[in-house]
C-alpha cells in the first residue's frame, strides 16, 4: 500500500462505494432518466449510484488525511458460510417452507460470526420464524407456505 494513503480500509471501503456507484450509474444509462415528477427506470439507480459514488469519493479522500488501521485478513469461511445460507434460504423456502428455511438461514449466518452461541441463536431463529409467520403469513396474507410441499402440504 502507498505510504500516502494512510487509513486503507477507508480507501477501500471508499474505493468499493466509488465502484458500486459508478456500476449502478453506467448500468442505468440504457434506460430512460424521466423527471423527478415523473421518474423513468433509470432515475433511481443514477441518483442512488451518483450518492454512493460521492460517498466513496469522501472517504477515499478522507483515507489521505486520517490515520487508521491496516485491512485485516478477509474473511473467506464467513463469506461462504452467508452466500450458502442465503442460496439454501432460497431453496428451502418453497419445498420446505418458512418453519425450516428461516432457523437454516439464521443458524448458518449466525455460525459464521467469532462470537456465536447455540442457544441465543437457536431462540432468534424460533422467534423471527414465528414473527414472520404471523407477519408475512397470517397479516399480509403473502402467499408463502408454512410447511412447504416437501411434507405433504
């Protein structure tokens, strides 16, 4: 790393915004702008990449005057651990339902973490399984299945 760089995470953290933004606006320009009235489908992620690529902007700028430390070692296992459960998530959700697709995503994101507990996250995975259920189930009648078809239901 440059030595005139001397916060690295910030200039990567603004050098990933920067990216994003700038992917966000180049993606949008196939589309038309329309107003802010009358907004067509490239008016939300032009402006939402314009911010985000100013974002990065400050903090690549802000990595050249404040100190900081050095980017750890990335996080390969924690990163697979989330990709899967989120993929199993939307794989389970339909054949086995929600009772065991949110406890799977739960307990497998919550195992990548250094600070994981069984207990603590077998009772988070049982009480926003039972939240959603009520919430996206039984209040907004979303069309998701409890038990999916994998048992018969």
């Amino acid at each position: 790393m440059p030595s005139f760089i001397r916060n690295p995470k910030e200039f990567w953290s603004g050098a990933m915004f920067l990216a994003f933004g700038l992917a966000a606006v180049l993606i949008a320009r196939d589309y038309s702008m329309g107003t802010a009235g009358r907004m067509g489908p490239a008016y939300f992620p032009t402006v939402l990449g314009g911010i985000l690529g100013v974002i990065g902007l400050i903090a690549i700028v802000r990595s050249f005057f404040s100190d900081g430390d050095a980017v750890e070692k990335f996080a390969f296992r924690e990163l697979i651990l989330i990709l899967v459960s989120v993929i199993l998530f939307g794989v389970l959700v339909r054949g086995a339902g929600m009772v065991i697709a949110i406890p799977v995503i739960i307990l497998m994101s919550a195992y990548a973490s250094k600070k994981f507990h069984l207990g603590s996250s077998i009772a988070l995975a049982i009480g926003a399984t039972i939240f959603s259920v009520l919430l996206f189930v039984k209040a907004l009648g979303l069309p998701m299945p409890v038990l999916g078809t994998w048992f018969g239901f």
